[in-house]
C-alpha cells in the first residue's frame, strides 16, 4: 500500500541564494530509484512503499548533498498513510479537483 510523502530539503549555507542546483540532484536520486513523483515550488510529494524505503531515500539525500559540502541540511516530512483505500498523487488531486467540479 503506497505512503505519500512530502519532502521539503532545504540546503543551509550554501554559496548562493538558489537552491535549484541542490534540488535538482534530490530530484535526480528520486528518479534513479523510478519512484512516482511530482516537483512542486516548495517541495516534492513522493508515493513510495514502506518507511524503510523512505529512510533510504533520506540517507541518500543526506549523503549526496554532504558530498556536495553542505554542512547543514533542514528536511520537512509530511506523511499521508490511509489504510482503508489506495492512496495516490493522482487520486489525492482527482478528489478535490472532482469536488471542484460540483460547485
């Protein structure tokens, strides 16, 4: 049963005000591991399988922005588990874009 997650990364100290660069390898390892996902201006919802995977994930962030000299890093974690149906990024948006629709 998929897990939602949100994950916001936020470099700390970094040579620039862009965080892009940072962003984009974050990004980069979420593909490698062909997870479903979708890039937001302030963050990225990632549908994955299990906390473990999820604590992979994390340590693989952490490990590759640490090897790019960053020397502090803030994540924010949102989980959505639901246990009576599948949950998904699509279904989540369909719902309220549904209930849009009635108004």
């Amino acid at each position: 049963m998929p897990i939602l997650t949100e994950l916001r990364v936020v470099p700390i100290g970094t040579s620039s005000a862009s965080l892009s660069s940072y962003i984009a390898m974050v990004i980069e390892l979420i593909r490698r591991r062909k997870l479903k996902y979708h890039l937001s201006p302030m963050g990225t919802c990632i549908e994955i399988q299990s906390f473990e995977e999820l604590a992979d994930l994390l340590n693989e962030v952490v490990s590759t922005l640490r090897s790019a000299t960053i020397n502090r890093i803030v994540i924010d974690i949102a989980i959505d588990i639901r246990f009576d149906k599948e949950l998904s990024l699509e279904s989540k948006v369909k719902s309220v874009e549904e209930k849009l629709e009635v108004q």
